[in-house]
C-alpha cells in the first residue's frame, strides 16, 4: 500500500488577497467565488486552470486530438462493455430444486428451519458453479444456519496458511461496508454474489446500497451496457427473535429504505416457510441488475406449501391459504394477512383459532411474500391491478395485515389504492427489550390476540347479531394474554402453545 | 491512546472437543451449545463461569454484599442523575427573535437566504451562551451560509497553534460519524448543540440516529432521569440545489427515517422561508428529549410571512396562505399543498399562475411546515384531528402535495386519515442528474406545471363545464415546458422567471 499525503486543493489557487488557499480550508468549495467582478481571482482562476494545459490535447478547432481518441479501447475492450464482465460468459447451473424441497403430510405440521434448508441450495450451488459464485458474510453463516454450504466448500481464511489460498467461496469478516464493496465489485465482473446478515446490521451499509441503486438505474439507462447479476441479501435473526441481543438489535429499517429506489429494480421478500425460501433464493441468485432483499428466518417453522404451491405462490406474489379460510374464503367478513416469519404465524393462529372459536366470522387468510406486487406504482410485473386487488382483499371488508417490519412500508405502498381506512397494519412498533418472542409480539400489538380482536372488533360494527359473542370472546382472550404475561415473568419463557411450531399444537385447552 | 489487542473469547473456553475455541471464531455466539445433555460441555461452561469468582461478591443469601452496594454513587452523585449533566444547569437564554425577523413590505416580493438568516441567530445565541452551545459541522458552515456565527466566534482549530484554544465554539471535522458522537455526548451533559450538514451526508449517520432514538425512548420510560437537551439537524443543500454534485447528492432518506422511530420523539420541520427558519430554530434550540431535523435551503428564497405570522404558522404546524388562495380559500375545487423550499415555491407558483389563467377554478393554498401534525397515531402536541384535517383539506376535494422530499413519507403519515385516492403527492421519484434546478423539478414531476395540470385534470373530472378551457390551458403548458427544455439545454441555465424569485416575477409574458 502507498498513502499519499496531499495538501487540500494542492495545485490549486495558491494566495489570493493575501489569504493563504492552497493547503487551507478555504479551498473546498468555491475558492474563488467572484472572479468576473474581481480582477485578483480573475487572474488567479485563469493561472489554475492554465496549469493543466489543456491546449496541449486539442487540435485546432478545439476538439479532442484524433491520436488521443485512438487510445481509447475500442468496442468490447471498452470498461464495461467487454464480455468477460457480462454475466453471459458466466451462465449460472441452477440446483435441482425439486430434490431439495422440503416433503410432509399435512401443512403447519412439520418444523424446519428455512436457513438450513437454503444452506443445502447453496452447497449444490458451489458444486454446479465452483469458480463464479461468492458469499461475503459479515457474521458467521453458522449462526446464521446457512453452514450448510459448507458440505462443498470452505471459508476463505487468509491469516491460516493451512486453510488460505484452498478455494474457499465463502469470505467472512466483520465488516458490512467490506462485503457490500466485495459483492457490488464481484457481481460486477459478471459472476454471482450472495451477503447474509443479521437485519438490524444492514442499516449500516444503507448508504452504500442506495448509491449502488442509483447506479444500477443509470446502467440501466445506457444502450450498451450489459446486465450484471444482482445484489442478493438474506436478513435472517430479524427483530423478533433478539432475545438475547434486545432492543439495539430490534431494526427492520433496511428493507424501507429500498423501498424509496427505483421500485422495478428493488425486489423485498418474505418467504413464510423452507420450501418457499428456496424458490425465492434460487430466483434471486439468477436475477439481473437487482437489489433482492430475503427476510428469512434461521428459527424452525412449520411447512405449509409444497413444491408446486410454494412455486406457484413465489411467482405470483401473495394468495389465498384455503385450508385456513372459512369455506375456502368465500365471502369473508375480514381478510387477515400474514407477512413475515413470526408474524406470519401469528397471522395463521388467528385464522386458525378465529375458526374453532368463533366459526360465523367468516376468515378469508392471506399470505404476501412479495410486497412489491401491492405497490401502487405498477413497476412490478406481477403487480395487483386494483381489480386483482380488489379480488383478493375484497373492495369494503376490513383488512387485517400483520407485518413483519414497520407498518409504515406497507402503508406506502397501499397508499391510493383504495379508500383505506379499512386496513389495518399491524407490525413493528419501536417496543423492544431482551424478552421473549411472544412478548415481543405482544409489546408490538402484533400477536395473535391484536388479530382477533381487531378482527371481531371491526367485524361485528357491521354485524351486530355477532356484537355479543364476539366481546366475551374478547374478554376470554385479554385474561389469556394476562395470564400468559404472567407465565413468561415467572419462567422466562413462552409457554410452549405460543411458540413457533406446529399449527395443530397452537390450541392448548389445558394451559 | 492505549491499543489493547486480545483474542478473541479471551478468558471463556479454551478448547472444547479437541477443538480451539479461545482465539478462534467458534468462541463467537454460543461456544457450548448443548451443556445440559453434553459432560464435557457442561464443566467447560462451570469451569469458565466459576473463573468471575461470583461468590466472593455475594453474602449469604446470595445478594450482593452491603459493603460493595455502599460504593455506589448515592442521589446526585449517580450516573444521569447528577444536576451537572441536566439542562437545569445551563438553563437556554434566548435571543430576541423580533430583533432577527426580516421585515418586507409584500409577502413573496423579498429575497432573503433562510439560513444565512439562521446564521445571525446562532451568533446571538453563542453571545448569549458562550460556554454551553457548541455547533458540530462536517462541512463548511460558509457552504451551508450559516457563517454569520463567525460574528461572535471562532472555529476550534487543533492543528493551528494561533487558533487552537480560543475557545472557539465551531468544530468543524469531515466525519459526521465523529459530529454526531460529539453532539450525543455534549447533549448529554446538558448542554446545547446543533449539527449543519448537507441533506445526503446525514445518511451516513443514520443507524447511530437510530440507535440514539432508541435510547431516548427508553430514557425517557425511567422516573429519575432527567430530560436533556435535543439532537439538532439542519439540512441545507438539499436534492434540489444539486446542480453541480448531481445524482449522488440527491437523497432525502434521512427524514424518512426519522419518521419509523417513536413519533413523540421526532419532528421534522420544512419551513418555506427566512422568518420561519427563525421561530424553527428557536424552537429547536430550546426543545428537550427530542431528535430535531430542520429542513432549509442556504439559497435565496422569497420572504412570505412576517414575524406573528411566522410564529402563529409554526406552532399551527401548516396553515392556509390566503393572498393564494382564490376568495380566500372558501369552498375550493383543488386543494394545493407546498412543503419544502423549492417545492413550496413551485406550489405557490401553480396557485400564483392558476389564479391568473384559471380563476373559475378555485384553488386553496396550504403550506405545510411540521409535518408530523399530519401524522394518524396523533403522538405530536399539535396533531390534527380528523375534524381539522377535514377543515383544512376538504372532505372530498383533490389535494395536490408537493413535498420536498420521497412521496412516501407523506403517503404513510396520511394513511388510513380518509379515503386517500384523492390525495396526489408529487415529489422527488428518484429521478436525478446534474442539471438546472427547474430541470430536477420537471424530471420529478414536481414542478408548478405538474401541479397545474393536475389540478386542472381533477377538478375537471366533476365539473365537466371547466374541461373545454382546462385543456387548452393543459396544452399550452406542454408548449411551454418544452420550449423551457430547449432554452435549458441551449443556455445550460433556468429561463429567470422559472428560478427561484420574486412571486411577482413569476410570470413572464414576453419568453
């Protein structure tokens, strides 16, 4: 390495008006800011910029001479043009999903962790693409759950001579700004790049994806330059499950900040389950001049599609959950929605619970997995038509959306949708602490009880004949959630029917 | 400074398993994952437990020992509790605004800069608090013209022994991380502090912002500690005024941000000239437990309120301007909404001209200076009600914002207010370059022809007896934008009467 120490605006204006400029602060900026008016910084300007000799470059109509433009490279050895950049020289071999995905019996019945099973696509993605694929991981992709990439390759250490130089493609370091440049430089030669993090340290290189976005936009504008593959995050240990780390750790601000970009080229997921976290990851690493964002999460979850539902259900964005709907959903009452992991769940136990307790509140259940498709802007090109909208969320039913992140992401993106005092986002409040997932839940106003009572509540102002059961109704589920309050400051712990599991173990008669 | 290097995991396990874990990365997260079911994991985890010597602190009940609790600092003498570090101490005094308020004879016909303005105030509010106000700025206060606080002190240069330790109250340094550690500690004692900063550099601050908000939040939840004095920001060269630093300047993501932490917390204040700049600052200054982000312009910008308007406009948080409004604002067609400096002078411009070419087309003209009073979770003193959201924009009437900054901030603190497809919010779509200002506007559809147009467009829609004139009119301000296209890219400047300027000079017949 070589650090040059300059003087600041070195070469610039030395002295003007006795003033000492180069060297000084008051050369940032306009060191001269009047020079058609003041003689002094007339001449100074035109001494300054006379140093370059520029004439030297120009023919005599003043335009570039012809020897010069003849160095520059011409057609593909241009910078950015040439095609060992282009992502066309660098076909990705795509994994085999149909033998990865997760099988099972019945949906909401088997737990895995979706992490651990995009560990398994992305071992299979090192053996079919052993020379043009990287992972840059801030964090240990063992914490992360995605360690099983290392069934085919290494970490690439550079301070162990036994380990370095061994062909490793997963570079880890403490350092988000580090795997964000190494991602935007890899991806840009062509091949394929993937950044796992904790949610709340994505903030810290926000700026830096912004910029890229900007990038990516004006690329895109140009007519010779290629696409290059896209920046692919996966968030997993997302706010709800900080219960260790606690309120610092509680930031979901990453994925609203690109949502401000350009929405054609940004792509924010929310896969609900393992085998729809691997159609999301394997559409995302063949994707061009994106930004994808996976919210996944590494904690065991219940399946609830099989291959072709969770293909079907990735490729269109959101759907309807028949076996959680009252008559498969057909003229609900209210639409509950489920975006996220935990929050998503939660969204399932209500509609699963709102079924048995309360059978003539009629429950149509949705799952989002792609938010961009609610998107007003129409830049998506899965997105709603205000018909399909229409379709699916109905045209006056209430609408009960539990979010995983601030509520106020999706508030933008419905924003003139329709008249929209009749949905109601549930989501990430700022209430954070070291506790336990449900409290969580419970602090945010986002757990299941907030659904069904928010549900019968908006539901029986239109239904009176429902007015009576539902508030006993009400009245049973605010002593659940106090004793359930008081079983967590006594043990520390969820009791066992409000955790992450089985949807056939939600319902606990005997707590 | 003292460099202190350690392995990693120093003091806990040293190996486990044959494996190294001390000095390795397995002591990250959870080095001993299973100690209850695994021997050799379980006196691992007791012999390193052990190693604190616990026992030695406890008494025989296993509370910690009288003689150690009696160390700790007692009442006053506790950490944040101690009257030294609260602002009672340093109690603000306050200049007399009325001496600072720029008097002019017709409201938009003086030209004036906000903040070199703003820059008078902090002079007198250095004289007035000369040992407990510091200013913390990234850049050239001379950039952002708040120079005139050069009136009454001085930079705190280190690198200059004439000038280091004069007590000089600016400290300048190009790292805004280092700015805002300065400003969280210096608050923290009680004291004053404000932090001047380009729009899109304060984006690199963001997550300690963030992590600032939190802290406050919980602070504020304590019953013994006291509220210290509030995190000031002012934006100046905002993405409009980014003529010659382009598309990577131009990025108002900072406020958005502000806006998913606690709203009781946070404002951010758009003020449209040099008089409410003051009565902002002002209030800023002396606010408590608040992060404050004041949104302004360093360029000229046209004088519209005189001081009690100013003050009554400010503490309101919006307000409808009536000499733009058509009978005074009574029974209007089209709502027309400016917030921001540029954008409210584009605003003012589509009321100024419609008024002129389209008076059967009854416009009422609001600006918008705090904007989260139009905030639904109503946290803010002055937030709206619902009645006088109605009162002010109509029940049912177009509303045409112009925001300064991302359509989304608005479109999520109006979310769920009423049915919202009748509100259109213009601003910046991220759409940039380096180009002229009125260029940025127009690339952005934010510009007063934008406005016009739609206005005309939604109005029409329910007076089909205004449509004929409507879009003749809409025609012959297509004509002119292009021919405005032409003159910028011919002049590589702004025709005079679309710039920044003068109302009265907002029209020009003979371009």
């Amino acid at each position: 390495m070589i650090v040059m120490r300059t003087p600041k605006g070195w070469t610039g204006i030395k002295t003007l008006h006795g003033k000492t400029i180069e060297g000084n602060y008051l050369s940032h900026d306009i060191p001269a800011k009047d020079p058609f008016n003041d003689e002094e910084q007339f001449q100074a300007v035109c001494t300054w910029l006379e140093s370059y000799k520029i004439g030297e470059l120009l023919d005599e109509n003043d335009a570039i001479k012809k020897e010069l433009i003849d160095t520059y490279p011409k057609g593909d050895r241009a910078m950015g043009r040439n095609p060992r950049t282009s992502p066309d020289a660098y076909k990705l071999n795509h994994p085999d999903l149909a033998s990865l995905v997760v099988q099972f019996d019945k949906s909401g019945d088997k737990l895995i962790s979706p992490t651990e099973v995009g560990g398994l696509y992305l071992a299979e993605l090192v053996k079919l693409n052993p020379s043009t694929f990287r992972v840059f991981s801030p964090d240990e992709l063992e914490s992360n759950k995605l360690d099983k990439v290392f069934n085919s390759t290494y970490r690439n250490f550079q301070w162990n001579e036994e380990m370095a130089n061994r062909g490793g493609r997963v570079t880890e370091i403490l350092s988000e700004h580090n795997c964000q440049g190494w991602m935007q430089g890899y991806t840009l030669t062509g091949r394929y790049a993937l950044f796992p993090s904790y949610e709340t340290f994505l903030g810290i290189i926000t700026t830096m994806m912004i910029q890229y976005a900007k990038f990516i936009k004006l690329a895109g504008e140009t007519n010779w330059r290629k696409k290059e593959p896209s920046l692919n995050y996966i968030q997993t240990s997302t706010l709800w499950r900080q219960e260790h780390n606690g309120y610092s750790h509680q930031d979901p601000m990453f994925s609203n900040n690109m949502v401000n970009m350009k929405h054609e080229l940004m792509r924010i997921f929310y896969p609900p389950d393992a085998n729809t976290f691997l159609y999301t990851i394997s559409d995302c690493m063949s994707s061009l001049n994106r930004d994808n964002l996976i919210v996944g999460t590494k904690k065991e979850m219940p399946i609830f599609l099989n291959g072709p539902d969770a293909k079907a259900h990735f490729e269109a964005g959101l759907g309807v959950w028949k076996w959680l709907c009252t008559d498969d959903g057909a003229t609900p009452d209210v639409v509950i929605v489920g975006c996220g992991n935990e929050t998503n769940f939660e969204a399932v136990a209500a509609a699963h619970v709102l079924k048995q307790d309360f059978p003539e509140l009629r429950v149509r259940f949705v799952n989002v997995i792609d938010i961009m498709v609610l998107d007003s802007q129409r830049k998506h090109p899965n997105s709603l038509t205000i018909e399909k909208y229409h379709e699916i969320f109905t045209e006056d039913k209430p609408v009960i959306f539990n979010f995983h992140g601030y509520p106020s992401l999706i508030h933008q993106l419905l924003f003139g949708k329709n008249h929209d005092n009749r949905v109601h986002v549930l989501g990430y409040i700022e209430e954070g602490t070291t506790t336990t997932p449900f409290d969580m839940l419970v602090r945010n106003k986002a757990s299941r009880y907030d659904i069904m009572t928010l549900a019968i509540e908006k539901v029986t102002k239109s239904k009176p004949e429902l007015a009576s059961k539902g508030s006993s109704l009400i009245e049973k589920y605010r002593a659940e959630v106090k004793k359930h309050g008081e079983y967590i400051r006594k043990h520390g712990k969820d009791p066992k029917h409000l955790s992450t599991g089985k949807v056939s173990e939600i319902v606990d008669k005997d707590f």
